[in-house]
C-alpha cells in the first residue's frame, strides 16, 4: 500500500450494512470507503456496492475485483458514518 493507491486498505474496510430490526445478511448493502489522503492520514467518503461480487473467487490472478463501476455514491445521511478518517 502507499499514498497513492489505498486499494487494499478499502478492502479491509468494507462492511455489510443491516437495519436494526432486519434480519440476515443481503450482500446487496455492501459499504465501501473510497479512500483518498488529506496529508498524512486516509480519508473515505461512503459509498455503496453489491457484494454479491465477492460472493464468489474473481478469476485467478484478479485480486481486486471492485471496479469503480462497482460502486456507488451514497446519501450520506442515509449511514451513521458517512466519512471515515484515520489518524
């Protein structure tokens, strides 16, 4: 990973979005964090994405299989976390 390409650190931080009063996963309500650097530190703006896509192994040799076109802008009022910094 450097400071230009924060791919892997997106991936570690992508989450399956549940309502409180849902039940089981829908891997349709993917959660994922396009990263960007301010300075020294990462920072991810909410975005949304189907992770049925990962539901199955991408070909051999394809570890990143998230494209931008995978992903979506979310409302950010939609999520709790909306922008996601670390410091």
């Amino acid at each position: 990973m450097s400071a230009d390409d924060l791919t892997d650190l997106e991936y570690d931080l992508l989450f399956i979005h549940t309502g409180a009063t849902e039940y089981g996963i829908d891997m349709w309500i993917g959660i994922y964090y396009q990263l960007q650097t301010d300075g020294d530190r990462p920072v991810g703006q909410l975005h949304e994405m189907d992770m049925g896509l990962l539901a199955v192994p991408p070909a051999e040799g394809d570890l990143r299989p998230v494209t931008d076109k995978d992903i979506h802008e979310a409302d950010p009022d939609s999520h709790w976390l909306p922008q996601l910094v670390i410091e």
